[in-house]
C-alpha cells in the first residue's frame, strides 16, 4: 500500500484544503491518505490560531459530511511539530506521517520532497486569492465579534465548508482572534 500524503497547517481548514484532500483520495484510488498537520506544537498567533487537535476536529467535521465511509475509513490525521530545519523536514516529516507519495499545490514543499527523492503529485491552486490561509484568517478574525452565526456563515462560506464554520461556532473557535494580533502570544 503506497499512501498519499497532504501536508499543511491548515489554520483554518479552508476549500482549497478540502480539494487538496479530495484530490489526493482520487489519486490514491483505495489506498490511505495521510493529512499530515503541520505546525502541530506552535504557539497560539494570528499565523496560528488553533491548535493541532482543533485543526483536526476541523478536518474531521469536513470529512463527516463530504467522504464516503470508503473514504473516510482511508483519510487518516497525524501531527507534525516544526524543527524549523529545512534540509531535516522531509525526513522529520516522514517519521510522522510515513512514506508515500505527496501530493501538494506549493511547489517550495514539491522541490523539498523530490529532493529527498519522493514522489510528488502537483495540484493546481484552486482560487489561490480568495484562499489564501492570512486571507482566511483575517476575515474570520473581522467576524470573531459579530455575535451573529448567519453573518458568519454567510461570510465564510466561500471559502471555508460550512461544515467547518458549523464546528467553529459550536466550539466558539472564532472569539479568540479578536484577542491576536501578530506578534501576540495567547495563554
């Protein structure tokens, strides 16, 4: 079984995270995908406001309503801390999320695991700027205070499932970027 692998920090779990995703549980026909969380152990930041078990809750929230049980028995989720050694990460990374193919649509991560000899799939970007992480962040960040949930879905539902945003208001994961600014440590 050769699985594929998706890696990112996915603060928050956003669409082009979830075709990321979809695209790599296509490619791994009934072979396991591997969402591999980076960032798992950073301190809480504007860059990276939720922790790794909540970046995980996120993607599992997504997984419930978007995967089929095949593909939800195949969509497996490990943490990845920083090292912040990039000549070291791929080898770091692999002894989290384990050997198989790649597949990424930031090509710095493409050249630094085919440098260490994997097998890297490209995606193309989907929406690159409406999608981008900050971007994300910081709309969220401008709702975090509205204390109207239809506001809120209306807003993010572009580019954050809704089923992420439901699981962002069950669990008042917005509320604490009011609190962040960059720079600011939380806790």
């Amino acid at each position: 079984m050769v699985r594929t692998v998706v890696l990112g920090r996915f603060q928050p779990f956003h669409r082009g995270h979830a075709g990321l995703v979809e695209a790599a549980l296509q490619h791994a026909g009934h072979d396991d995908v591997m969402v591999a969380v980076g960032s798992s152990t950073a301190e809480a930041s504007m860059r990276n406001p939720w922790s790794a078990e909540e970046r995980e809750a996120m993607i599992h929230a997504w997984a419930a309503g978007a995967c089929s049980p095949e593909d939800l028995a195949r969509l497996k989720v490990c943490h990845v801390p920083d090292i912040n050694d990039p000549p070291a990460w791929v080898e770091h990374a692999t002894s989290v999320h384990g050997e198989g193919t790649l597949l990424t649509s930031d090509e710095e991560t493409a050249v630094l695991y085919e440098t260490a000899g994997w097998d890297v799939v490209r995606a193309p970007l989907q929406a690159r700027r409406d999608l981008e992480g900050w971007r994300v962040r910081e709309t969220a960040r401008m709702l975090s205070t509205v204390g109207d949930d239809d506001a809120v879905r209306a807003v993010l539902t572009p580019s954050v499932p809704e089923s992420v945003i439901e699981w962002m208001i069950e669990h008042d994961a917005l509320y604490r970027l009011s609190l962040l600014h960059e720079g600011a440590v939380v806790g």
